[in-house]
C-alpha cells in the first residue's frame, strides 16, 4: 500500500501521471504542491480534480468575466450564483428556484442510454443539493445527420435514457431541442437541466464547517462502474474510431435516486444538514476536498467506511468512481442517531465515513495508513489556470464573405411551394414528437406548459398561481459565422421564448460546448462567445448563475460548430395568464412584431435547401429583444403568441397552425422570400380577438416595436398570398410531411 510516509520516503517510483491524463509539468506542480511525491491515492485524486471537466483549466480566465455581471438586478435577486452546485433565484411569495445546465456528451457517445439517463440524475442531483425539490427537466440535444448510422445508434438510446430516468423520478420533461448537422456525426451533446423549487430559509451549500462535526455518506454503494468517467472522458478528444480513452460509463438506478430525493428532503426538514454535496464527476475526490475546501477547517476519511458493491476496488478506485445517486452531509455529532433514523425509513444506506477537523488538510486513510494529506484547496480550486493561445482563425473571413443572401431562390408560386414542403420536413424543422412522446411532459399535476411550446412553464405554488417558465437555444451555425454574435443570439432566442409565454427573463445558465482548447480557432470562438453573452446580459439586465464547459467535443481534427446553449429562466405571477404558442380559434387576427430585414446566412433555408454555411448571421439587437418581451408581458390580452426564430415566418405560421389544427391566411408585402425565411431577431407573430387590434397597435408603438396586421386565422389551409401571386397548402398535407420525417427514420 502507497501510504504517505511510503512516498515520502520513495520519491523516485514511477507513477503512471500521462495515463491519468495529467501533463508533465501538472504531475511536477502536484510534486511541488506536496514536496514530495504523491501517493497513488493523491495521484488519483488530482488527476480528476484537474481534468479540464472538473477544473475548468482551460476556460477560467475566460468564464471569471461573468463576475462583472451584478447579482442583483432589476429583474430580481440572486440567492447563491456561480460557485454553487446551481444557481438560486429570489422569485418572490418567499419562494426561490434554482436551475442548472450540464453536459454528458461524451459518456453518452461511449454508452448513449447510461451516459444520458445519468447526465439527468447528475443534474437532478446538483439541483437537490441546493435545498431544493427537483420539479422539472430539460434536454438541449444535438445529433449527426438522420440519414447517418451512428445516429441510428446513438439518438434512440440517448433519448430512451433521458425518459427513463426522468421518468422513474416522476420528473416532467417541459422542453429542451434536437438539432441536427453533420458537425456533431461522431460527438453527440447531451446537455441536461434540472429546475428546482425551495424556500428562502431552506438553502443549503456545500461546505464543511465545525470541527467534530461527522461526514456521511448515504446512497448508493460505490462500485467500479464510472471510474474517471466524465471527468476522464469528457477531457480527450475522440479519434476517428471513438473515444481515445474509454473509462466505464456510470449506470444509473433512477428508482435509488427517487429514494434519495426524498431522504434528503426529510433530512432538510429535520434542520439537520450543516454541509450537503453531491456525488458527480470525480466522485470521493470531489465531495470530499470541494466540502473541505468551502469550509473552515479540514477533513478527515476512513476510506475503509465507504460501502462497496465491490470488495476488490482499490482506494485509488474508491476514490475515482463516479458511481452515481449518493451524497455526502456533514452534521453534528447528536444528530446521527436521527440522520440514521430517517435514512433507514426511506431504506438508504449511509455509513459515517469520516469527521470535519480544523487542521485545513484533507486526510485520508485506508485501514487506518494514511494515503491522503493534502490542502484541499489545491484539489479543489487552486488547479492549473491556463491562457491557452488564440487567435481568429485563418478561413474566418472567406466563410463570412460567403453570404447566403447571393444563393438562388425560389421565385414562382410553385417553388415557394416546393421551399416550403421542404423546410418543414426538414430535420431540424420537423415534427420531434417522436422523442417528446417518449418523456413524461405532466407527472407531478404542475406543468402549464411543454412541448411544443416556444418554452416549458411549472406552477410553483398551487394556492397563487406563481410560476416559472425556461428554454433552452442555440444555433451552432450562427456562433461558427460569428462566435460572439452566435452566444448572444442564443440568449436572445431563449429570452424571447421565454417572453413569447408570458413570463419575465430572470436569468440564464449556460452550457458552453466547444472543440478542443489546444486549438486556437476553438479557443479564439470560445473566448468570443464568454465576452458575448457578458456583454448581452450587462445589456439586457440579467446574471449568469452558473453552467458548465465542455470541451474536446470534437473527433480527430475536426471539432464541432461552436454551441453556446443558453437556458433562460422567467417568473409568470399567475400561470393561468400564460400565452399558448398554438393558435387557440378561427377568426383571430395575425400581427407579426418586430421588423424582418434580408437575414439569410446561416437560416435554415441556406443550410436546407443549399447546404450552405456562410455569411454572418442576423444582426443581434438586444434593445429591441427587450422592448418585444415587455410588449409580450403587458399585452395579457394575446391569445397566442410564437417566436420567430429557425425557418423565419415561415415555420413560425406553420407551427401553430399544424399543432392546433386551425389554418392560417396572409398577405406578405414586399418580396414574399425575404419574409418568409428571413431569421432576423426580435420578433414574434401573436393573434388577438379583432377588437383588440388597436389595442394592440397602440401598445406596440408605445414600446416602440414595428407591429403588421397579416392575416387571420381559420379553414383548413396554409396560404400565402402577395404581390404576383399566392401559395396554399392544405394543413393534412404540411402536418402529415412535418409528422413523417422522425417517425419514418426511427420507427
């Protein structure tokens, strides 16, 4: 056994530090760190600490300008922020929410319905850890082309896990996206968000305070599933075969995790928990040295204590497994007769592993050696901070200069037809209720809205009525045209979405998937897309809580589109008020807000029908986002209101009318292409009762917003007309294209 004193006193073994996927001089830092070597435990311990998924190395000096954004806006107060397992949300009536974004990419390439169903339990888990009851999920997904055969292997299993775990808790699944482009053929993204609701005086955080106080352990057994998994795995960069390295996928057990809500909770109740966190990436190494490291003091471990579902792991293994569903609490020392009590009420296994010291290490022995000594401080935040070189690649300009605007376009009333049948056919455009079917969307009685509508909507407090509402964008061909503008049209879509429901933007989190940071075009996007959502949300007025980096997504040399998903939260006061995306009756007039300019690069439109990417993409106008979604909050009188955002007013018309039923007819002005499939921001198509036109109008030139009176709704056609001509589709044949493209492909 590889005990302190042994390495103290050897300082010369060969320790297997590359294959650990630490760098030379990282293995020479922790040697200094320690002045001596560090034992296998250690090794074990700093290798997942400082990989890039758990330490942030590559994207620190990078993310920090978060900061600069206040925590406290006009839009509300921030109870725990950047740091925290989630970020927490003041959303008034004593209550606050708190929601979180997180990738499992990687691990769901290697095994897609263990790497997703536990991407959810992970951020189920984080959510829990913040004092709060989980209520509902999201899944922002990205896929390979569908005519593609690892997509075949991929999406089902990828989506058959998201719904059975989230399922088995009895989590509703209220919205999230899958898109599709051959950017992302062999490195699928999987991001999972959790939203959470608790009291003010039920926050917890993860620090471990007050010497003699007890560390448990409860959950799970921990086994070898997962060793250095997503910390290992989601590090390195796949080779055209796969995963360079392949690390055990954790397996998750969604009905121990359902069991473990609700221990928590109670134990929360009892005003027991000085200390919570819970068991992610890096396992033992992070609970421990990240509750140390926040505390006041130190830690001390019996490693043997910890329950195994496999005798024969070693401590380094114990130490690395990302076994899933377990925590870790501190209480006091009177307490753990009745921490116990609870646990074994809900049949949890806990064992108490270990003690809070005021001595600042972090402690470990195995059958009483010691294997760990260290500061955990440099475990857990003070890991290697790198200023990775970057620079705006070489082909930026050529791709920018190659606009979209100058490609061929459909001209006659038969080709807009034929453009029309296409997009909505199309995979990113189509019907996706072949995977939103496989999820529960209304477990739990408090769903107001799901999908298809623009964002997914829970009612906080069943006697008031308070709610939240959440979406999740992105457009990876936009951040590839221009990083910065393509973070900051992210937030505007997912702000605008969560505006088009009726609620009030809050705050985001994001989840900011990228290539390799080794590359410079990759770092230079990344960097341009942080200093562009800081700069978007200063403007609008809304923090950062918190979210994740992903990095290395790519495979060989070839990395995927930039993806910035931002996932904005908003308050709605009383859920009934909320606004359908669906039109809701015939007979209602269609107002388009906002105005439309040629904005053809990086569409759906180019990348469909010319498999074009080039340009840059629509212009950001955060002024008049902000302006559209106050309109949207004042104008209660709305009977239904959908963003504009991918295929332009194309889909935004084609979407209400296929989900409800009810047709729709317009008069375009001007060149009926351009408005049609033009993506520029800020806008939105809304109906109201003909009585309330004016009102509308009047309202809309208060805030300052262009509003068009376009048509009506009603029949059972979409038509189109203009100047020179006109176009109509029966709504049985646009529904049964859009309806075919997934089921055809996967059933």
């Amino acid at each position: 056994m590889d005990t302190v004193h042994h390495a103290a006193g050897d300082p010369d073994r060969e320790q297997p530090w590359a294959e650990l996927g630490l760098k030379e001089d990282e293995y020479a830092e922790i040697r200094r760190i320690l002045g001596r070597r560090p034992t296998g435990a250690e090794l074990a311990m700093y290798s997942v600490m400082w990989s890039e998924h758990c330490s942030y190395k590559s994207s620190k000096v990078h993310l920090k300008q978060f900061g600069e954004i206040p925590q406290e806006t006009p839009a509300g107060k921030m109870l725990a922020g950047i740091g925290e397992n989630a970020g927490v949300l003041d959303v008034g009536q004593g209550y606050a929410v708190t929601f979180k974004v997180e990738s499992h990419n990687h691990p769901s390439y290697v095994e897609p319905h263990q790497g997703a169903a536990t991407g959810v339990g992970g951020i189920v888990r984080d959510i829990l850890a913040m004092g709060a009851r989980p209520v509902a999920v999201m899944d922002p997904l990205r896929f390979g082309p569908l005519s593609e055969d690892d997509t075949h292997r991929v999406l089902p299993g990828i989506v058959s896990g998201i719904g059975h775990y989230g399922n088995c808790l009895g989590l509703p699944n209220i919205g999230g996206e899958a898109v599709f482009d051959a950017s992302y053929l062999g490195n699928p993204l999987v991001n999972a968000l959790c939203v959470g609701v608790l009291r003010h005086e039920d926050l917890h955080l993860a620090k471990a305070s007050g010497a003699g106080n007890l560390v448990i352990m409860y959950g799970a057994r921990t086994g070898g599933d997962g060793i250095g998994g997503a910390s290992i795995l989601a590090s390195v960069e796949f080779d055209e075969d796969g995963p360079a390295k392949r690390p055990s996928v954790q397996v998750g057990d969604p009905f121990m995790e359902k069991l473990l809500i609700e221990c928590t909770l109670e134990l929360f109740a009892a005003g027991i928990v000085r200390g919570i966190q819970d068991f992610g990436a890096a396992g033992i190494s992070c609970a421990t040295s990240e509750l140390a490291a926040a505390g006041d003091g130190g830690m001390h471990v019996e490693l043997t204590k910890v329950p195994l579902r496999d005798s024969t792991l070693a401590p380094e293994e114990i130490l690395m497994s990302e076994s899933q569903e377990r925590m870790m609490a501190v209480i006091a020392p009177e307490d753990e007769a009745t921490f116990m009590a609870i646990c074994d009420k809900w049949d949890v296994e806990a064992a108490t592993i270990g003690t809070v010291t005021g001595e600042g290490r972090l402690r470990v022995d195995w059958h009483g050696e010691p294997i760990v000594d260290v500061d955990p401080r440099t475990v857990a935040h003070e890991g290697p901070v790198y200023e990775r070189p970057y620079a705006r690649p070489s082909w930026q300009d050529a791709l920018q200069a190659d606009v979209a605007e100058k490609l061929p376009r459909a001209a006659s009333a038969d080709e807009l037809r034929e453009t029309i049948l296409k997009l909505v056919a199309s995979e990113n455009l189509c019907d996706k209720s072949w995977i939103t079917e496989q999820y529960d969307r209304y477990v739990r009685g408090n769903t107001v809205l799901s999908q298809p509508s623009d964002g997914g909507m829970i009612r906080v407090d069943e006697s008031t009525n308070l709610g939240v509402a959440l979406a999740t964008d992105a457009n990876g061909r936009f951040a590839k045209l221009d990083p910065y503008a393509g973070a900051q049209l992210a937030l505007s879509e997912s702000y605008r979405n969560v505006a088009s429901v009726g609620a009030k933007p809050l705050a985001i989190s994001d989840c900011l998937n990228f290539g390799s940071p080794e590359d410079p075009d990759v770092m230079w996007q990344f960097a341009e897309a942080t200093r562009g959502l800081k700069d978007a949300c200063l403007e609008l007025g809304i923090p950062v809580t918190g979210g994740n980096v992903s990095l290395y997504n790519q495979t060989g040399d070839v990395a995927i589109h930039p993806t910035p998903v931002v996932a904005t939260l908003g308050v709605i006061e009383d859920v009934t008020t909320r606004t359908p995306s669906d039109f809701q009756a015939a007979d209602e007039v269609v107002v388009l807000l906002g105005e439309t300019h040629e904005e053809l690069s990086g569409s759906e439109w180019a990348h469909v029908v010319h498999g074009h990417l080039g340009g840059l993409p629509p212009r950001v106008n955060l002024g008049a986002e902000k302006a559209l979604a106050e309109l949207l909050g004042e104008a209660r009188f709305i009977t239904s209101a959908h963003d504009l955002s991918d295929g332009g007013l194309m889909q935004a018309l084609a979407e209400p009318a296929m989900s409800s039923g009810i047709g729709v007819s317009v008069t375009l002005a001007g060149d009926p292409f351009v408005a049609l499939f033009s993506e520029s921001v800020a806008r939105a198509i809304v109906t109201v009762k003909a009585d309330d036109v004016e009102r509308l109008t009047a309202l809309a030139e208060r805030h300052g917003v262009a509003a068009t009176k376009l048509g009506v709704t009603g029949g059972s056609a979409y038509r189109i007309s203009y100047d020179g001509g006109a176009v109509e589709i029966p709504l049985e044949e646009l529904t049964g294209v859009w309806r075919s493209t997934l089921r055809d492909a996967l059933s």
